[in-house]
C-alpha cells in the first residue's frame, strides 16, 4: 500500500515535503535502538514457549515487563524528538519551500508517531514468535488500508500539507497499536496469575536481549548513517529524491520479510529439537525462495529503472533523477537480502556475537568511506558503497558463518540457493532486451515490458532450483489431467 500510494504523495505534497517523511524514517530507525533488544527477544521467547520450552505465567509475566519498558520509552522517545522539533528545523535541514515553522509543526506532531510505531514492535513481534502470521497480515492489511488511503483523502479534501498527513499517520498507529495488543492477549492461554512486571523474567533474557542491541545498534549504522549525512549536505529536495529512491528499493524487503517472519520460529523449534537434518532442508528451501522471489526484480530496477519509475509513477523529471540510485541500491538491497536466512540461522543458535563482531568490522569501513564519499560524489557515491558493504557480507560472512553452523553447507547456499537462481533471470532478462521501449513517452509500453519480463525473470530463476520445478511440473500435470 506504501508504494502504490508513494507517487500521490509526492504529487499533493511536493518532493521537499517528502524529504520530511524520509526524515521521519531515519528517526525513527534509530530511536528503535531504545528498543534494546526488547522486540527480537520477546518473539524468541514466544517461539519456545509454542515449543514448550516456556509457561504460560512465564511467558506473560515477560509480555507485561517488557510492555511497562515500552511504553515508558516511548513517552520518552515522543518528548525528546518534540524538544528536538525546532532545532532540526532551523539547523539541521536545508528546507528552500517550506518555512522552518511548517517543518517544526511537522516534526513535533512526528514524535508522536514514532512513539507508537515503536510500541507497536512489541505486539507485531509477540504475533510473529506465536507463529499468528496470518492473523498479523490481516489486521496490518486492514490497517494500512486505512493509514495509506485515509491519508491520500486527508491530502486531497482536507489539507494538502505534510501537517495534516502526519496527523493521519499518528490516528493510524494508535489504532494499530490497539488491535495488535488485543491480537497478541487473544492467542495467550489463561494463566493461573495476572501478568506482572518482573525482574527475574528480564534477567533470563538479558543475555539474549543484549546481543541484539549490539546488532541492532551496529545494524543503524550500517544502514542510516548515509542518510543522516545526506539530510545534512544534500538540500531537502535532494534528499528527498534519495529517500525516494531508497523506498523503491527497499521494495524487495517486502518479499523477503514474510519469509523471514514464517521462518524464524520455525528454525527456533528445530534448533532448540536438535534436528539438524531438517534445520538444513528448511534453510536452503527458505533462501531459494528469497532468491527466486527478489533477484528478477532486483534486476528490473537496476536495468530498467528508469522505465519502472515512470510506469509507475508517470513523471519523466522524476524517473530520471533517480534512477542511478536506484540500480546501485537494489543490487545492494539484494545481496543484503541473500544474507536475510543465514542472519534467521543464527538468530536460531542464539549466535549473536558472530554478528555483532562481523558488523563491527563493516562500520569501521563504512563510516570513514561514507564520509569521505559523500560530499565527493553525493547520493550515488552513499549508494555504492552499500553495494560494496553487502559484497563483502556476501563474500566474507558466509564462509565464517557456514564454519561454525551447518559446516559443508557453504556451497551449496552459494551454487543452487544464490547463484543459479541470479543466472536464471539473467538469461530470461536478456532475451528479452531487443523489446525494451526507446524511450520515456509511453507508462503502457514499459507497464507491460517490465511486466513480462519480470514474469520471465521469475520463471528462469525458479526453473533453476530443483524444487519449484517439481512443483511446477505437478502443477502443469493437475492442469492436464483436469
């Protein structure tokens, strides 16, 4: 829903205006380090107690603890970014169409918004370690029904200012909040006590707990530091059209994050079984299904990115400027999303300080270079980077990871879960470049190329895993047969 209402909300707004949403984004990211590790634990805890490796008094005794942390800090959170409001408007960002006190309004009103969203965490991840999946994607369907297209009315009937979206926004996430809390106390059994706040439930998990903050705090850097710097050198115009680029991108976590959200209890029960066996067969079904899923879109926006923003949005201007970001930040998006079920793998063992270890080592590359780049070559020198940080994940971490957990797995992942399905959409992409459009003055014509070929990309990748040709294969037979 985001992204299909992303070009409407440059349009009403103005990309000046949205640069204030990407802002809103990148403070948001790193205010959920308060988080401290609270959301990854709880869904950890939530999957060994379906394991049975919890009970239910336990289980909800830790749900309230950690509930009473929350939303402490997010009261916090809300008033440290309101006192913050004035500072990052007349200081911070370079705003050349909006006034400093339009700009302050919005972000005072944004402070509220992030404190929900960041209680919101804690429900979303109690329904994800209780394998409620389905439930979750139907209330945050309906949800962000309501959050995107109350906001496009709210632009076009009422007041089309970045005030009045980010008010809708704050209506939107208070709902959220109440229909994921009521969910997650809906699918807890009875127990013998009322939950309360203890002590000995946060000290069973604040070794856990601990090592996701490092990651997390490791994880924000990696990821937000090019945008901290770019809101600072860039104007907000350009800023915004990086943002904007970044969203497009980011696309891909959405075909990943259900994987990922399905899998992780999954792997926690296996693991805490023993069976490695089956802990193998799943990890490699899973990460052939992020390949065959991500790497034929990757590959649209990084060679036909252009096209794909105007197809969808229908303004050239804008296609133009950011289609360069665009292809670097998607072949970066990418190979960190082949990283995404080896990271669940070890989330599983409760190997956090491989992670905190390897990160560390990224961000003592990454910060000097994005300093260094940045002001040199701007948003696309940021963007690259990001591509050569998720390289080295790809040809470092692996082999360190492999090593410790699923030893002789290793190639495997490399060949038939990584390589092969990228080798398979190569070759459905280049048969079908003779019929790319000439140029930009027809959203038809690249509609329906990027269409087909994402089609023929998702066939080549996924003829290419042994799996989904089995599937494929008795599918077609059904057909036949019926």
């Amino acid at each position: 829903m985001g992204l299909l209402f992303l070009p409407l909300y440059v349009r009403y707004l103005g990309i000046e205006a949205y640069g204030l949403v990407g802002l809103f984004g990148v403070l948001q990211t790193w205010l959920m380090l308060l988080d401290a590790g609270m959301s990854p634990t709880l869904g950890r805890e939530m999957a060994r107690f379906t394991a049975g490796a919890r009970s239910v008094q336990s289980i909800r005794d830790l749900l309230r603890s950690l509930e009473v942390i929350a939303i402490s800090l997010a009261c916090v959170i809300s008033a440290g970014v309101w006192a913050a409001a004035g500072w990052l408007a007349h200081d911070w960002l370079k705003a050349e169409r909006l006034s400093p006190d339009e700009v302050r309004d919005a972000i005072a009103v944004m402070a509220f918004v992030i404190a929900l969203r960041f209680v919101e965490g804690i429900y979303r991840s109690a329904l994800f370690g209780l394998q409620r999946q389905v439930w979750y994607n139907l209330a945050s369907a309906a949800v962000a029904t309501l959050r995107n297209v109350g906001a496009l009315c709210v632009l076009v009937f009422i007041s089309p200012t970045i005030g009045a979206f980010f008010l809708w926004q704050a209506f939107a996430s208070a709902l959220s909040v109440a229909v994921l809390a009521a969910g997650v106390y809906r699918a807890l059994p009875a127990a013998p006590r009322a939950a309360s706040f203890s002590i000995e439930a946060l000290r069973g998990v604040w070794r856990f707990a601990g090592g996701m903050t490092g990651i997390t705090l490791l994880a924000v850097l990696l990821t937000q530091v090019d945008k901290v710097l770019l809101s600072r050198l860039l104007t907000l115009e350009a800023f915004g059209y990086y943002v904007f680029a970044a969203t497009v991108a980011g696309a891909l976590y959405l075909l990943i994050a259900p994987i990922a959200t399905a899998l992780h209890p999954h792997l926690v029960e296996l693991v805490s079984k023993g069976d490695t066996t089956a802990t193998a067969a799943v990890y490699h079904r899973a990460a052939q299904a992020v390949a065959v899923l991500t790497v034929p879109a990757a590959l649209l926006m990084t060679f036909y990115g252009e096209g794909a923003v105007y197809a969808w949005s229908g303004n050239a201007e804008l296609a133009h400027m950011v289609a360069p970001i665009l292809a670097a930040l998607a072949l970066g998006n990418l190979l960190n999303g082949f990283m995404n079920v080896p990271y669940q793998l070890q989330l599983a063992n409760g190997m956090t300080a491989f992670a905190v270890k390897v990160n560390v080592v990224a961000v003592a590359v990454l910060v000097p270079a994005i300093i260094w780049v940045v002001p040199r070559h701007g948003a696309l020198g940021a963007a690259c980077v990001w591509v050569a940080l998720n390289a080295g994940y790809v040809l470092i971490g692996i082999p360190l990871m492999h090593r410790r957990l699923l030893p002789g797995e290793k190639w495997r992942w490399y060949m038939q879960d990584t390589l092969l399905p990228g080798l398979g959409a190569c070759v459905a992409l280049a048969l079908m470049a003779p019929f790319r459009p000439a140029s930009l003055d027809s959203r038809l014509a690249w509609f329906a190329f990027l269409a087909l070929g994402l089609v023929m990309a998702q066939v080549g990748a996924a003829a290419t895993v042994q799996e989904f040709r089995m599937r494929m294969s008795m599918s077609i037979r059904k057909m036949l047969s019926a």
